[in-house]
C-alpha cells in the first residue's frame, strides 16, 4: 500500500513518511521495531531534523508508529498483520453448569514446573525487577525496625509506606492522606476485605466481563451472587449498561478494573469514569475499584482513577505492588472512603496485621524515588513486549483470531475460533512446558470457551518468539 497524496507528494516529509510506510507495510520494519533516531535519519537524508520529526509525526497521526518517552519511535500498526480486534462481550444470563475449579486449580498447580514458559501468569518477570535494590530497602528494614522487624505493626499499617502511597497519588489526582489507607497483604487481600465490609450472602455485585477469577471465586465462596456486564475491550462498562442493571437489579456493589483490566486490557477514558461514579453516587452503590494495573501505562501520563472522582467516600479503592515490584511481598493498601472503619475492623479480626518487615521495606523503596526510574524502565520493557507479541501472534496464529490492544498492562486477551477449546489447547500446550490461562476461567457463565489470557511480563527473548510459534501451531492443527 503506498500513500497517494494529490498536489503535495512533492513535499520532503511525506517522501520520507512514504517510503517508512512501504517497509512497515512489506514487514521490512516490523510491529515492535524501533525506528531510527530523528538525528540520525536527517543525516542519512541530508534533511532537516524538523522535516524528519514532521515525517514522523505523520505516521503517527495514521497511527503506524507511537512514540516513547525517552526512547524514541516504534512501530506499532500494521493493518495487513494485525488480527482483528474483539468485540463487546455479552455475557448470558446462564450460570454455567461445569465446575472450573478443576482447571484454575491445574493451572496454578503448573506455575512451579521447571522450564516452563508462563503465558499464563500476570506478574512481572524477576529480570525486570530492581531485586537489589529492594534486597538493600529489606536489609535496612530489618536494622532499623524495632526488634529487627519481628514485632507486630501497628492495625492500619506502616506508617512510611501510607505516607508515600498517599505521597503517590498526586499522580493520579487522589488527593490521599495517609490517614485514609489501611495496608493488606496484597490487592486481593483488599479487595476480600472491602466485599466483607460493604455486602452480606445473598447479595449481588455487578462485575465486568470477563473479569479476573479470584474476584469470581471469592465472591462465591462469601455467598454473592454475579452479575456479568457487557464490556467494551477498550473503554470497559458502558455508563448506560451500568445504569440499566442498577435499574432492573439490587446491586449492592460493583467491582471494576478501571485500568489496564485483567483480563481485557482496557482502560475506561476519565469521562467515562466521572460518570459512573456519579451514577453509583446517584443510587448510593459503593464501587470497588482495583487500580492494580494503573502505573504501567504506555502513554505519556498515568489515567486517572474513579477515586480521583469520589468526594463522598463512595469509592473504595485498592492496590498493591504485586504488579510492578515484589509480587512475594504481598504488600497491598486500600483506600476504603467512608468503609475505613470496617475494613479496619475486619483486617484486625482477620489477620490483626500484616507483615512488618516487607512494608518497611516497600515505604523505604517508594521515599527514595526509585520507584518512578523503575516503572520508566519496567513500561518501556512491557510496551515493546506487548507489540513484539502481538507481531508474533499475527504471524503465527491462524486467520481470523481477534485480540486485546491494552494501553498497558501485562495481559493480552485472545478470541480463537469457536472450534477451538482453550482448555483443550492448555492440555497440549503444557506438555511442550507452555502455559496459558484458558477464558473460560474468567467468567461463571457458559462463555469464553474459545478465548485465553497471555502475559507478556517477561523479558522477550528467542525463546518466547518459539514458544508462541508453537501455540500458533497447535491452534492451527485443532482447526
């Protein structure tokens, strides 16, 4: 395909912008591959560096190429590989009839089998972690804690790692105080707190769809009854969606992963999230926002939370570093709004406290300011990952396969064709010491069959490109 431009082809930035589309569009210059610098391009050409730019600037605005802060141009587009995107789910309204317990349990049981590539877990790989420097912050924690950290920490949590999380907030417009937060042992462990807190059995929440399966699993186990709305792959739960379920069922509750969702990817657009907190606001409706996912972003700022909205204490908000520093570490917080006191309550019968040791250690990590160098580092890493997966899977997969295009994230979110089961794909895909996460895991409906999550969290290296190759070709011997 090349750009016809009538009375203008003559200009020297779309000679330039033309030839760079021709090798994007003839794989020359593949999805994942960075350009060449704008310096160097202009002497190669003899142009300006302001012509280059301008050249550029016009691939971008086709949205072939994408820049990255602090290192450069990539591609990102290509239309003649890029598989077609998934479309709005729509959950049924039948409650699936097969236990999933069995699955989610084998493929967890699996995490630890040696030599294995993990398509299926959602965390950061330990290569792109500052492990020594964390190492340090827990050496430190231990010679400066009162009795080397083997004492209980105080119920609401340390007093360090609450300052610096509402310090971090700032980033987002959440205007915390450390007095807000109360400390868990991981995102899960607050968002566990925060169902306990504002629901009873019997009750229904209303989650999108699909959504992550610990959420769906320990729903169930306190007695909750799950109502699945239709979610757009890139904006999340329609307002007007919302709206609807609140009008036709009690919802005493919504759960959202408002940015880089697990496992769709997507990232509600600020509007969007104004407007359902004041739709719940509107029907007194807590919502439960987990904003594990929100400083691993591609773009050039962090997007807001649903808590940045909330003036009335109606969003309780949850997080963690399981996603961007010390998933072991287990080191969580939760801004539960006007449920503080319960949710205080509850992680003081539950676990009177959590670790004193690791939260010392994240609170000495976050003050020195190593934390924003890292994550600068850790997003450029995930972003170049997910483009390089995404050329893989257009070039490995069969035909017709649609996919996730997260902002952000770890996750990608693959639709296969209806004949294909991805549990049956996991069975053989980890005998060849693959694993993937199958989506019939993500939901309680008879839905997803034929989906699957993959993480792109870890360094990308010849043998991940083999691995998917592999998967591309079992998917294309199930056809």
């Amino acid at each position: 395909m090349k750009i016809v431009t009538k009375g203008v082809s003559d200009h020297k930035y779309l000679r330039i912008a033309e030839m760079i589309e021709q090798q994007i569009m003839g794989q020359t210059i593949k999805i994942g591959d960075k350009l060449p610098s704008v310096r160097l391009l202009s002497k190669e050409h003899g142009i300006s560096v302001s012509t280059i730019l301008q050249a550029y600037l016009h691939l971008e605005s086709k949205g072939l190429i994408e820049p990255r802060p602090q290192s450069g141009y990539y591609v990102c587009f290509n239309p003649s590989r890029f598989p077609q995107k998934i479309g709005k789910s729509d959950p049924a309204p039948a409650v699936r009839t097969k236990n999933v317990e069995s699955i989610i349990g084998e493929v967890y049981d699996d995490f630890n089998m040696p030599g294995i590539t993990r398509f299926s877990l959602s965390v950061p790989a330990p290569e792109i972690l500052p492990l020594a420097k964390l190492n340090k912050a827990m050496m430190q924690a231990l010679r400066d804690l009162p009795a080397n950290g083997t004492s209980y920490e105080q119920i609401q949590g340390n007093d360090t790692l609450r300052r610096q999380v509402a310090r971090w907030s700032m980033h987002w417009g959440g205007r915390l105080q450390p007095e807000d937060l109360v400390t868990t042992s991981g995102c899960m462990n607050a968002i566990a707190y925060c169902l306990m807190a504002i629901t009873k059995p019997g009750d229904t929440i209303a989650v999108e769809s699909p959504v992550y399966f610990g959420t769906l699993r320990f729903a169930q186990s306190i007695g909750l009854k799950v109502l699945e709305l239709p979610t757009d792959p890139d904006t999340g739960v329609d307002p007007d969606d919302l709206k609807k379920a609140l009008e036709k069922h009690d919802i005493k509750a919504v759960f959202f992963v408002t940015n880089f969702s697990n496992p769709l990817g997507y990232c509600m657009p600020d509007e969007q999230k104004e407007a359902v907190v004041k739709l719940l606001s509107k029907h007194g409706t807590p919502l439960i926002e987990d904003d594990l996912y929100g400083d691993v972003y591609f773009g050039t700022s962090r997007p807001k939370s649903c808590k940045s909205f909330d003036d009335e204490g109606n969003v309780l908000w949850c997080s963690s570093i399981s996603k961007t520093l010390a998933p072991g570490y287990r080191v969580g917080w939760v801004a539960p709004g006007k449920y503080i006191e319960k949710v205080k309550r509850l992680k003081l019968y539950h676990s009177i406290t959590t670790a004193t040791a690791q939260q010392a250690a994240i609170g000495s990590f976050l003050a020195t300011g190593r934390y924003e160098y890292h994550l600068r580092k850790m997003r450029q890493t995930l972003h170049a990952n997910s483009l390089q997966f995404t050329r893989a899977i257009g070039e490995y997969f069969p035909g017709g396969i649609k996919l996730s295009n997260p902002k952000g994230g770890f996750i990608l979110w693959l639709e296969l064709d209806k004949k294909i089961d991805t549990y049956a794909l996991y069975q053989e895909a980890i005998q060849q010491k693959i694993s993937i996460a199958p989506g019939t895991m993500f939901t309680l409906q008879e839905k997803y069959q034929n989906c699957m999550r993959i993480s792109y969290g870890m360094q990308w290296t010849p043998e991940v490109d083999k691995a998917l190759k592999k998967l591309g070709n079992m998917v294309k011997g199930m056809m």
